[in-house]
C-alpha cells in the first residue's frame, strides 16, 4: 500500500507488480513468493494487490487520472530524503502539523480546482496530521472510494489526517 501511494502522490498514472508471477528459483534470482506461485496457485499478496486495485486504485485512479501533478512535498520530515522537496506553504496550504505526510498536489487542465493527496510517509506507523488550508481554500471535499463519491469536509480550514501505515487521503480544495 506503501509504495502505490508515494507513487501516486508523484503522479503515477499507473501500479505495476513485480513480480506478479515468481520466478523459478532454478534461475537463480532467489525472489520470494509473489502473487502467484510458481505452480499457479494465488497467494495472500493476491488477494492483498486485489483488493488494493479494487477497493483504493480504481475509484482513486479515476479521480487523479485527468489531473495534472504539480508538486510533491514532503511535511514534517527531518532529514528530507535526497533530492525531496520540503513543505512550503502557500495560498492552498498554510501549514502541516502533526505526523510525516507526503503531499502530493495536483490540479485539473481544464479548471483552476487544486487536489490534495496526502499520504502517511510512515510505512509501519499510523499517522495523524493537521493540513491547515490557506486563503484561498472556500471549502473541502474528501474523497470517498468505498462509495466513489465526494464529501463536504466539515472544517474546511484544518483538515485531521489519520493514516494506517502507507494509506493515503484525496481532498479537492475549492476557491
């Protein structure tokens, strides 16, 4: 879960499994145990992938699909990883509070609607953060996957973020 949410927070428009079949191990490579096995037999990973691609990256997917990445920082991190951008505030977002939180921040071609990803960059704790929007932000929805669908969020200008280890949160900032 991890890894396809710091992907899509850098703007992945797609997950690809490695290895979605395990390898024989006569070829040397030593893998462990991926999605199916080598005789063809589906694993816990499978069943943990489909309901991954199911229930968070078909409903997710579909909303960041269309929108443009346009940054990727990281709040509440010290030290930054190499080469990763730290927090700064702005007109959208004024300030992070709280647990280490990739924000990933897009917004839509055709309109000038922002969209916040804001996934947990812990991936063994749970994380809980405060997202205090700026000026600019009227209101806020959260994305709902389980029921594909928009929620006003109820204080538009601090948003608590509770994360599982490698979950993740789609917000749309309105102006």
């Amino acid at each position: 879960m991890w890894q396809v949410n710091v992907s899509l927070a850098y703007g992945a428009k797609g997950i690809q499994y490695f290895t979605y079949w395990t390898p024989d191990p006569a070829r040397g490579e030593g893998f462990g145990p991926a999605l199916i096995t080598l005789d063809g037999h589906r694993t816990e990973r499978y069943t943990a992938a489909k309901k991954i691609n199911t229930q968070w990256l078909q409903p997710v997917g579909q909303q960041l699909k269309p929108l443009v990445s346009e940054s990727v920082q990281h709040a509440n991190e010290s030290p930054l990883p190499t080469n990763a951008a730290g927090f700064v505030a702005d007109d959208y977002v004024s300030a992070v509070s709280g647990s280490a939180v990739i924000l990933g921040r897009f917004s839509e071609s055709d309109s000038s609607r922002k969209h916040l990803l804001v996934a947990n960059r812990s991936v063994s704790d749970a994380a809980a953060t405060v997202v205090h929007t700026g000026s600019a932000v009227t209101g806020v929805q959260l994305f709902d996957p389980r029921h594909n669908r928009w929620l006003t969020y109820a204080n538009p200008q601090q948003l608590a973020v509770a994360l599982q280890p490698g979950e993740a949160q789609l917000f749309r900032l309105l102006h």
